[in-house]
C-alpha cells in the first residue's frame, strides 16, 4: 500500500497526473519499506494510514539523518500530519545522538520548499537558482534537480 503513489481528486480538483503519481513511486521502491522500517513512521487510524515519513540514520557518519518521502493523504493536508512526523523524526534522531537532518525536494514543488523552510531547514547553496531558489543540477540524475534542505537539531 505505501510502496505505489496515486493521483487523486478532491473536489474535482486532481492532486498529480499520472505521470507525477509514477514518478513519486520510484522515490518509493520496497527495499526502503523493508530495510528503513525502524526509523520511519505511519499516522493511521480506523480509516487506515493517513500519513506516513520514510527516514533513515546515515550509515557513513554519526550525526545525520535524512527524510526520504512523506505522504499526506490529500483529504488530511493542512491539519498538522506532517509536523507531527517529522517532530516525532526529529525526536528519534536526537534520541539516537543525530544533531543533523537532510530532505530534498524538487524545485518545482512550492510547497515542500515552504514546508522544510517553516520546519527550520536551510535551503542549501546550489550551482544555480530556479525561481529564486537554490538547486543543485542533476543531482538525482540528469535533468533530476533538487533543492537540499539541512537542519542542526539539539540532541
């Protein structure tokens, strides 16, 4: 259920193309459900999974963790889910002696940007700028820009 993205359509109003819906559920292959399952979190109720933060420790180093992927069920945007997981991330990482927090985004979407920017991320420095933002090219891949978000928590 969480490893496929989906279009959907609130109020007439249709949140991604299917070809948007596809290419969120590459970000989203199993191994990341299956291997990183300790460190990310799920909002559910009776009605199901509402809201959910796939993040994982860095291997590399001490210090960091990244979040890879959240997902809001659309109906649900606005109410606080997010916040709530990545303060629960936070918490965890701190727990686990992390005092830094990555996040990418791509730079097409406005509101990821706000969000990681009203969370307390810095906006890294790029290699150049795309609506006023800083991106780094091709960083997933080619024409794959993101815009790279950096966090120093307490631990």
């Amino acid at each position: 259920m969480l490893a496929k993205a989906h279009s959907y359509t609130v109020k007439g109003q249709q949140f991604r193309t299917p070809e948007q819906a596809r290419e969120l559920s590459l970000l989203l292959p199993r191994l990341f459900l299956q291997f990183f399952s300790g460190t990310s979190l799920i909002l559910k109720d009776d009605a199901g999974i509402r809201a959910f933060l796939v993040g994982f420790h860095a291997a590399d180093n001490d210090d960091e963790a990244y979040i890879h992927f959240v997902g809001v069920d659309p109906r649900l945007r606005g109410q606080g889910m997010a916040r709530r997981l990545y303060a629960e991330f936070f918490r965890r990482a701190a727990m686990a002696g992390r005092t830094e927090i990555r996040a990418i985004t791509s730079p097409r979407n406005a509101g990821s940007i706000a969000f990681h920017r009203a969370m307390g991320f810095a906006v890294e420095e790029g290699d150049r700028e795309v609506g006023g933002v800083p991106v780094r090219s091709d960083y997933d891949g080619p024409g794959q820009d993101r815009v790279c978000f950096h966090l120093k928590i307490a631990e």
